[in-house]
C-alpha cells in the first residue's frame, strides 16, 4: 500500500465525473465532482485541484461510496469501494473546462 503523503496530484484526482448532476453544479453553483483516490484526505483533494486547475478552493466534500452489485449470467461480484469529492470553487473563480488541461 502506497504511502499518503507521496500520493502526486494526478493519483489523488483519478478522474472527472461528468453527469446531468455534476455539469448542473458546475454551471449554477460553481461545483467541481471529482473520483479521487479512496486514502486521499480534503486537504490533498484541495491542494491537487489548486495546482492543476490553478484556481482557489472554498470547500471540499467528500463520500465513500460502496460498490454496486454486478452481474454477468450466472456470475456475480462486486465493483470496488470508491471516493468522490465535490470541490467548490471561491467566488470569481473562472470554472476550468476538463479539456484545456
């Protein structure tokens, strides 16, 4: 198991989440909807944001989500445990797009 402090910025921030929820947070209420790494803390989820998108942080909200149930015929399993963070971003900040980094 990796150590948490020598986690970089692009394993902490693993992916974004792009649905109708998350593209209407971040269009009204300037909200970014991220999978981060399951042993990542607010205060990496902050730092790894600030430094890739290079805007400020209000907030950061987390949730551990468990693994859906999974089918394939007669076999059955489980998706893995995973993490999701909503960071908001500070008032003035300009709401990065995914494609321009």
């Amino acid at each position: 198991m990796s150590n948490i402090a020598s986690l970089s910025v692009y394993r902490i921030l693993r992916r974004p989440i792009v649905t109708e929820k998350s593209h209407d947070l971040k269009d009204n209420a300037q909200t970014l909807c991220f999978e981060v790494a399951a042993n990542a803390n607010k205060t990496q989820v902050r730092q790894a944001v600030e430094s890739i998108f290079k805007v400020k942080v209000a907030e950061v909200r987390t949730i551990n989500l468990e693994g859906k149930m999974r089918r394939r015929g007669r076999y059955s399993g489980y998706l893995p445990d995973w993490k999701k963070a909503y960071v908001r971003l500070k008032p003035g900040q300009k709401v990065p797009e995914y494609t321009e980094v």
